[in-house]
C-alpha cells in the first residue's frame, strides 16, 4: 500500500526542499511546486491525500489557492494545512474559514510539521472523525434541517452553502441547543483537544456563520463573557 501523497506549495526552495526531505524520510511521497499556478494545475491532474500550502506565494497567493481547491468539488475533501508567517493571523483566520484544516507558523521545526501532518491525515480517516462528525441522523431545529451523512444544511429548505469549519461549528451548537460552551470548548468540539487555532477565530467564523444563515442566524446567541449556545 503505497504512502499518503503530499503536495508541498512553498517558494522559497531551501524551506521546500527541506520540507520534503522530511516528508520522505517518514515514508510520505512528496510532490513540491514554487507558485500558486502550479499548485492549482497539480492538484487538478494529481491525487494527493494532502497540500502543505504557504501563503506567501508570488502570483496566485496562497489564500487564492486554497479558496479555489475548496470550490472545487474533485478536490474540495483534500486537507490543506496552511505555512503563514509571524503577523499573519487575519490570513490565518480567513484560511480557516475557507476550510483550512491547520496552519503551521514559520520557522518550525520538522518534529512539529510531522505532528501536524500525521494529525490532519488521522482526522481524515473514518477511524479519526471529529466528534461532531459521528452523529448521523440529520439534526431538525427551528427551521433549520443539518444532515451529517449529505454534509448539507438546509434553512426554510434552502441549500446552505457553508465550509467544512462552519459545518462543523454549526452541528457542534445545535446538537446541544441551550447548552453554553466556551471557546476552548468549542475548539476542542470541532476540531479536537490541542488544536493551534485562537479563540479570536472561533468570533470569526461565528459572524461568518451567521451572515450565511442570513435570518436563522440569530438562533447562534453570544453569552458575554462565556462565549456561545445554540437557541432552544
């Protein structure tokens, strides 16, 4: 059985070297390009269980891509784990909220890349699902219908058009309507205990939800202080 395939998207040759140097010596099969345009045309004619995507990137940037391999639908399921520098947290968020699954800050050091790598390869697996992913039967409230096993949320029924975070964050929230959960909480729901996210992006992708369920948006309450609940 061959090895996870991994395409490495970072142009600065030393740092991208280096990455796949790492990669192949933990068994993976590494596949490195300089540019956003090489990255979209790779992942459009290669299979890769994987993209470590840095964000910096001349021409299409990093973001540009990782929007691009999410709308699409042949690679909208490949995990992206995001290199962004120090300073860089609005991309980060942004990322994230695109689907992003991780982000590494640089300079890192080869242990932690391959922490993450083999992390984000886990929860891809059936074995791994991210707890709000095990429920199965669809989740009906107020007016809004989340069916885990289509991935699709409905309002009034009306297709909702939401990224595999807000999916998440969403299911997490509504599966306990009436319970108040901290933003530590709420990481740890969605995405796992120790995941590297702020608690400022959790704030993010809240409104971001709420813009897209446009009225049922407000059934999404902020508790000051603690943090958020699902209404009843």
């Amino acid at each position: 059985m061959l090895e996870p395939s991994i395409l490495v998207v970072e142009d600065e040759e030393d740092i991208r070297e280096l990455v796949e140097y790492n990669l192949r010596k933990e068994g993976y099969r590494p596949m490195g390009v300089a540019s956003g345009e090489e990255a979209m045309a790779a992942a459009r004619t290669g299979s890769y269980e994987l993209v470590l995507l840095d964000l910096m990137l001349p021409g299409v940037d990093g973001l540009t891509v990782c929007r691009k391999l999410k709308a699409n639908s042949e690679t909208a399921g490949t995990p992206i784990i995001m290199l962004t520098a120090k300073g860089e947290e609005g991309d980060i968020v942004t990322g994230l909220n695109m689907g992003a699954d991780d982000y590494i800050t640089k300079p890192f050091s080869p242990r932690v890349l391959l922490a993450r790598v083999k992390a984000v390869l886990r929860r891809g697996s059936t074995s791994e699902e991210p707890q709000v992913d095990k429920r199965r039967e669809p989740i009906r409230i107020h007016e809004i219908v989340i069916d885990p096993k289509r991935h699709e949320v409905l309002v009034e029924n009306q297709a909702c058009d939401l990224t595999s975070t807000e999916f998440r964050l969403l299911s997490f929230l509504a599966n306990r309507p009436g319970w108040v959960f901290t933003r530590s909480q709420i990481i740890d729901g969605i995405h796992g205990e120790n995941y590297p996210i702020t608690e400022r992006a959790i704030d993010v992708q809240v409104v971001g939800l709420r813009k897209k369920l446009h009225e049922a948006g407000r059934y999404i309450e902020t508790v000051r202080g603690v943090g958020y609940r699902f209404k009843e």
